[in-house]
C-alpha cells in the first residue's frame, strides 16, 4: 500500500502487498488470485517459516484469533443478513472451511505457514459443479490455491478441471482487499 | 478409561472414553473410528460447542497447540526415523493436512469443533486410489469422519466410494489409543 519498499509484502516469491486487507503483530491476511469459492482468503504467519509446529505459542494464539476474526468479517459478508457477529455457531447460518497443508506432501506449494478460510453460505448453490470444483483441488479444501506458478505435489494432484479455475486481474483482487480492509472494521 | 462413569468423554453422541490418547486442560484427542489415512485423529476443544468462532482465547491456544503435540507425535510414529522432534518442517519429512468442517454447510456432523490432522508421509503410496478416497470425502481431507450414523450435509456429499471405507473394532481403536498415549509422553 505504501511505496516504501520496506514495507512490501511477500508471499513466497510474490509481492502481495496490496492484496493484504488486515494486519496483526504476528499475521497477516490476503485475499486470494484464484478463490475457490467466494471469500476464499489466507491467514499467515508474518514470520516465514514452513510449518504450523515451527510457530511459538504467541505466533500460534494470533493466527488462529485472526481466523477467528476473519470468520467474523466473513460472515458477515457472505451469509445471511441475521448473521451477525457471535451468531456464526448457528445452524441457519454459513460455515466455513478451515484447512491448513502442512507442509509438501500435503499438498503445500508455498513454504510459509497460511490457513485457508472458505466461506460456505447455507443456501449457495450446491450442485455437483462446486464439488467438482472443490475436488479438483487434489481433494483438499486448502487445495494448492496461490498457483501462478504452482509446482504439481506428488505429481498427481493436477486435474483437467484445474484448468477452468482463472487467475482475477490485479485489479479485482485489490478491489476485494479493500473491501474486506474496511469490513474488519467492523468486527470484533 | 475409568469405571468412575463421570469421567467417561463423549463426541456427539458417541461414548469413546477409550479411544482418548491424550488430554490438557481445554482439549483431547481421539483416534478415529473410520481413519482416512493411518494416524487420521482428531483433536477436540473440552467445551461442546459447535465453532471455532465459539471458543475464547485460552481455549484456541491450547487447541492448536495441542495439533502442534500431535503432529510431533504422528511425525514420529509415521515419518521416517530421521524425523525427529523439531525436525518436522524439513522437506525430506511428512507433511499433515489439517483442516476443520466449521459448520454444517462446510460438512461438520458432530457439532463440537474438532480439528483432523491426518499424516502425509512423503514415501507413501501415492496413487490415484488414494486421491479418489480422500476425494470422496466430499471434496474435503476433513472429511465427515465419525459416521457411525452419519447424516449427509447439502445432500450430496456420499459417493459410492464411501461404503469401502470400513468401521474399524473397538479393540483396533483401543489398541491405537494406547499406542498413541505412550507416544505422547516422549515427545515435548
């Protein structure tokens, strides 16, 4: 956001800086080139380090608040009108998809510790299509989501379907990151 | 464990007191009746209630912190011999997919939030009969895991895939319970 380059922010090889819509002292959250559904964003560690036991307990306690968080803002966002805040535990409400890929074999793609946050409203659609669309991501959730140059783990995890998901122009993505900056606002 | 009924634990609906490998002060763990992988477990806030949005800090803490335990533990038992304790980050070792079903629409079916860590040795057989059954968990490595009597979010997440998936005896679970109790004091 600012044009002091200390200040950039890198996920992986990529700068990401003004994809960021919240920052906390040890996390930091992104919206996401190809979400797999709606709202589908990251939460990550500021400090780079592979896998979710390489955290302290302080690293630990933000990451999962600022899920937490998030989820909050989300909610809002993306379920019905009487999800209010506090008011994500009931049924009526959306859920939400919550995966970590720890690491290679697991399908991790960028060695930096990050948490996939996927809203899933109760009354979206759910036709096969969108599982299909889920599927294809080696069967995970997390799937290998931030693949502008996305290596194949295992080798056998990329699918024809994989094809269809398109990249959202720089544009869009900050469009959403701002959005969502000003919505954490508004959460607890 | 005990014959002493107040202490017997329960998920849902289900008594699984000896299947409890491990305990702290806001979480247990339990190994899984229907493991997608060997080492599938779960780990379950003490607190019955149904969403990560639902627990206080102290209880996130101690939650994720205890799949830190975990892990270091299954890292261990599952991963090669060389995959010490600290040493779980390292590319040549296993990898974990950790993921939570936050809800009904994101597949949860016991309303008590748990969170799946399920192993991912890097030299294990990683052949497209391994995909298509972690895929036929609805599209999801949580997968709807403790289905004894098992209700299908949206409607359309069973696939035929899933009958093959067999119940393991009480006496397999128990046997691993135990296993797994002794494993959690030799690791930090």
């Amino acid at each position: 956001m600012s044009s002091d380059s200390s200040k950039l922010t890198y996920f992986g090889p990529y700068e990401v800086t003004s994809q960021v819509f919240y920052n906390t002292p040890f996390s930091y959250c992104l919206v996401n080139i190809k979400p797999l559904l709606p709202g589908h964003v990251l939460v990550i560690s500021n400090r780079i380090v592979p896998r979710l036991t390489d955290l302290t307990t302080n690293e630990v306690t933000d990451l999962f608040m600022t899920v937490q968080k998030v989820q909050r803002m989300l909610a809002k966002v993306y379920f019905k009108p009487e999800a209010e805040v506090g008011r994500v535990g009931t049924p009526e409400d959306g859920a939400f998809n919550v995966a970590m890929q720890d690491g290679i074999s697991a399908g991790q793609t960028v060695p930096h510790v990050h948490v996939h946050i996927i809203p899933r409203p109760r009354d979206s659609p759910q036709g096969d299509e969108i599982y299909d669309r889920i599927e294809s991501e080696e069967g995970n959730v997390g799937g290998a989501l931030w693949d502008r140059s996305r290596p194949i783990p295992g080798g056998k995890f990329a699918k024809p379907e994989e094809s269809d998901r398109k990249n959202r122009t720089e544009t869009e993505m900050v469009k959403e990151a701002n959005f969502f900056r000003e919505q954490m606002e508004l959460v607890d």
